[in-house]
C-alpha cells in the first residue's frame, strides 16, 4: 500500500479471501488511472478477510475464517482489535462512521452464522 499524503492511495479488496490476502489496487497520482492491484499482505493473520476498510495508512479487516478484527500496518504488521471475547461472531465487514463524533468510530457487522441472536453491528474505537 502507497500512502499518499497521509492517506491511503487505492481501494482496498480481498482476494482468495480463504487465503488470507489482502490487496490494495493504486491510483497513478498522474493520471488518475489505477494501475493493477498489488498484495498488500498474504497472512494467517487475515485468514478468511471479508469486509475492509482503510484509514490512513492503515487497512482494517474483518477475518471471519479466525473471528477477528485486525488492522494492518503498511509494514505489515498485524495487531488484533477484537475476537470472540469481545462479541465477535463471524464478523463479516468493517466500515468506519461518517457522521459526526462517528469518524472515529469502526462498526463490524457480525454474519453469525451459528447463532442469528449474535447478529448484528458493533461498535470499536480503534
């Protein structure tokens, strides 16, 4: 991943979600035209990535194959923000709020597949 600025340049998106990679396709800050997508991370750290979000430079991702939240750092690095002690049950997408007091905010959407009465959205401040 290319920070630009501070920001993250691209869109993030999961591919061979099963295996764990995590890419990120770059905009060309010439033209606009976005190049082909590189792997941002290939880890058993993001094992079963589903839903991601990018904040920065750091790129956040709901692993459900491992039932976590981990944010990525553009090294790399891995760091978990939440698992099942926290109420996750098979978090299926992240996105940070929009609304004021909420930009700060990162909600998971929890799949449950095993057990609908854990469905639905939480709530983190990363």
């Amino acid at each position: 991943m290319t920070p630009l600025d501070g920001r993250t340049v691209g869109r993030p998106f999961a591919s061979g979600a099963g295996l764990g990679f995590v890419g990120v396709g770059r905009a060309d800050p010439g033209d606009g035209a976005a190049d082909d997508p590189g792997t941002h991370l290939e880890s058993p750290a993001t094992f079963g990535a589903d839903g991601i979000a990018a904040r920065g430079s750091q790129v956040y991702v709901a692993a459900n194959g491992r039932n976590e939240v981990v944010r990525v750092a553009p090294s790399g690095e891995s760091v978990v923000l939440a698992d099942a002690d926290d109420g996750l049950a098979f978090p299926s997408d992240v996105a940070f709020g929009a609304g004021r007091g909420d930009d700060v905010d990162l909600f998971v959407c929890n799949f449950a597949t095993t057990d609908p009465a854990a469905a639905g959205v939480l709530r983190t401040r990363p």
